[in-house]
C-alpha cells in the first residue's frame, strides 16, 4: 500500500502544475524610483501566468496597479491585463518586453562603438552564512561581476560591478519538480523569442541593464555562455536573490594596473556580506538593485481561468 501511495505521488508529480509567491523590490537611479511587486505565478506546460500588485514610487509620488501577464506560448500570444481598468492588450510573444520590468521604458543604452569592455571577471563563492527563510533552511552564496570599459575617444576607463547574494534551500521533491517545470517553460519561451541566454540567468542578475556597459546582446551571450563553471558552483533552489549593479568611480576604487577588479573592490565585496561596516554611498553610484524572495512554492492543480483574460475586459491598444 505505501510504495502504491509513493508511486501514485511521483505521478501526480510529473502532470502538476507550479504555483509561486514572491515579494520583489527593484530600485533605480539612487533611489529616485522604486517598485515593490507581490506576484503570484501559476505555470502550467506552455501556459504562465504572473498577478502582480505593484507599489512604485516615481519623480511624481506613488502609484498602485494590479496587473497580470499571461503568456501563452501554445497560441503564440502574451495579453497585459490590468485589473484596475478592466482591460487588456495582445501581442506575439517574441514582440513582448519584460512584463516585469514595471517601472516603464528601457535602459539608456552607450555608443558600441565608442565604449569598449576591457575586462571582465566574474567569480562564484560559497558563504558560511545559513538561516531559515518563510520556512526555508538556506545557505548562502555570493557571486561577483567586475566590469572595465574603455572609453576609445578619452580614453577614461569605468568599473562597474554585480554583486549577486543568493540563499537557496536543499530540493524537494516538490521543489525539484517546480524548478523543472520551470525550467522546461523558460526553454520554450526563449525558443520563442530566439534568444540565446539562459533565462535564469538573464532575470537572476539583470542582465537588462548590461546596455548600459555597451555590451550588445551577442556579446552578452557569449559572455554568460562562460559562466557555467562557476554558477554550478550555486546549489539548491533560490530562495532569496539580492543583486546590485554599481557604477566604482571613485579614484580610490579603480583599479591598479597590477590588481584585478575584484581584488580592487575588496572593501564592497566584504561590505556585501557583511564583514565590513556599510559606508555612505553616493546615490549615483547605484545603476540598480533588486530584492528578489520566494515566500511559498506549491506543487498542485491550478484553474483554468487564471490562463485567460477575465470575462468582460476590454482590448485596447497599445
């Protein structure tokens, strides 16, 4: 009877769906623009769908919106639902942005052909920090991105640097399955979108922002591309992502030409996990940060409704 019971779970287990609940809290621009996000994700096979209740504060004061994001990779369509005005819009997957990036428009983006990346160093490395997170045993993980480019026309060089913390959890059975599920679903939604970076990668250290650097997309492919060695180094399922993108243009900070850019920003990785007192920072130093934390992940069936656009909403366009 009990290895009947076990065989009808790992059943249940391959068909069901995932559903997520996160908190999220972006920040850009020094802190002139903030949004914090309660999503809740439903996925099921080609179907993801994202509610989100989103709390931003802009150079004109706060908002409040209820929105949601389906995407439907089955038929090819993504619709942006917005709950306050009973509304919608349509559009083809590959022609959608980022329905999280909810503060609005893109990052400015650098002349490729004046700015040039000189350098780059990327390292992974495993803390002795651990500590239960909504019920979650975590340990943590600190991943660093150092970045030197070259202005051809002065010839000035800018550091920027990711620092990445994660704290991931052992994986479960149902954690296991919700990361494949997961996934499954991010392969066929980059086959969709013809991109070549992982998507994982891509949202866990915003990499919508390396436009900034002047790193055009191939680039940036070919540059996550090399970083399986040390992101294997991250185990577990992530339960908590805090990433800052810095812009180091303190004289004090750049580089010797005999130092790394990771030796050389020491002092901000020590401070990043906490083995150094935090010190004043220039807001604009700060291009963006993100805090990123998993509150409950549940394995089970979900409705078929939440995969539609609402009864009695109307389209509108763009």
């Amino acid at each position: 009877m009990k290895k009947c019971l076990i065989l009808l779970f790992s059943v249940i287990l391959l068909h069901a769906d995932v559903t997520k609940q996160t908190y999220t809290k972006l920040v850009m621009m020094g802190g002139m623009m903030t949004s914090e996000m309660s999503i809740t994700t439903e996925l099921r096979a080609a179907m993801k769908a994202d509610d989100e209740v989103n709390e931003g504060k802009a150079l004109f004061g706060f908002r409040t919106k209820h929105m949601a994001t389906i995407t439907r990779l089955d038929k090819d369509l993504t619709w942006q639902v917005h709950h306050d005005k009973k509304s919608y819009t349509e559009s083809p997957v590959a022609l959608t942005q980022n329905s999280n990036q909810s503060m609005g428009g893109s990052p400015p983006q650098l002349d490729t052909n004046r700015y040039k990346l000189v350098k780059s160093e990327f390292r992974v490395n495993k803390l002795d920090s651990t500590k239960t997170i909504n019920g979650f045993s975590c340990t943590a993980y600190l991943a660093t991105w150092a970045n030197v480019v070259l202005n051809t026309e002065t010839k000035e060089q800018a550091t920027t640097v990711m620092t990445l913390r994660e704290w991931t959890t052992p994986e479960t059975d149902v954690l296991k399955q919700a990361k494949s599920e997961e996934e499954a679903y991010s392969k066929a939604y980059l086959v969709k979108l013809g991109v070549g970076v992982n998507a994982d990668q891509s949202q866990t250290m915003g990499m919508q922002y390396m436009t900034m650097m002047g790193m055009n997309q191939k680039q940036l492919s070919d540059r996550l591309s090399g970083f399986g060695p040390e992101m294997a180094k991250i185990q577990g399922y992530p339960i908590v992502t805090e990433i800052r993108w810095e812009s180091i243009t303190d004289t004090a900070k750049t580089p010797k030409p005999q130092e790394t850019p990771s030796e050389a920003l020491g002092s901000s990785i020590a401070k990043a996990i906490g083995t150094a007192p935090a010190e004043p920072e220039s807001p604009n130093s700060l291009l963006f940060s993100s805090y990123t934390e998993v509150k409950s992940v549940n394995v089970g069936p979900t409705a078929d409704k939440d995969y539609e656009v609402p009864e009695g909403y109307r389209k509108v366009s763009k």
